[in-house]
C-alpha cells in the first residue's frame, strides 16, 4: 500500500489493529473492493509466506517477458491506465447490487 500511495503521489496513514485475521481482513477487503470475501480470504491467507523464486523454469519458458521490481511495475500500470490502455478496471467487477437494480 505504501508504494501504490508512493507512485500515485499520495499520503495515507497506517494505523496499526490489535487484532485482524484472514478472515476479518477479507471483509475489509470485500468492503472496500468488488473482492468477495470467499475469494480474499486465501490470498490473504497466502500473504503470511515469503515467496522466494529460486526455479528459472518461468525465464525459460517466457523469455520475452522481463522481470521487474514493484515500483516499476505499479509506475507501469499508472501509465497504461493514464493512457486508457487496460483490459479490465474495478469498475468492470460483478456486482450482486449492479444484478438487482438491474431487475
């Protein structure tokens, strides 16, 4: 969150929580996306485990896609969705309420 808030210019405060599982975590997320919580629990779940590449397979395999740090790829995708080039946007998720007003 820091360094999406970093690239886009932005200023926002961490307040640290007593308590705040996967589960309460993934209401939250529900709550402030278009996630569901059944979906954002697990990844959030996935979170608590350091993942650390050692296999090349995916260099091999892909050889025209070249890794890059977080920041360069959150600056990246600004860019793209600056210039209106983006496949999907959080305005394209399923909504259950989008459904029923639509009925």
């Amino acid at each position: 969150m820091e360094g999406y808030a970093r690239a886009r210019g932005l200023k926002r405060w961490m307040v640290p929580v007593p308590v705040l599982t996967p589960r309460l975590s993934s209401y939250w997320v529900h709550l402030v996306t278009p996630i569901p919580a059944a979906i954002a629990q697990p990844l959030i779940q996935g979170l608590r485990n350091e993942n650390i590449v050692r296999d090349d397979s995916a260099r091999r395999i892909f050889p025209n896609i070249q890794p890059m740090n977080y920041q360069s790829a959150v600056e990246l995708a600004l860019q793209q969705l600056e210039a209106g080039n983006v496949e999907t946007a959080w305005s394209d998720a399923w909504s259950p309420a989008r459904v029923t007003d639509s009925l």
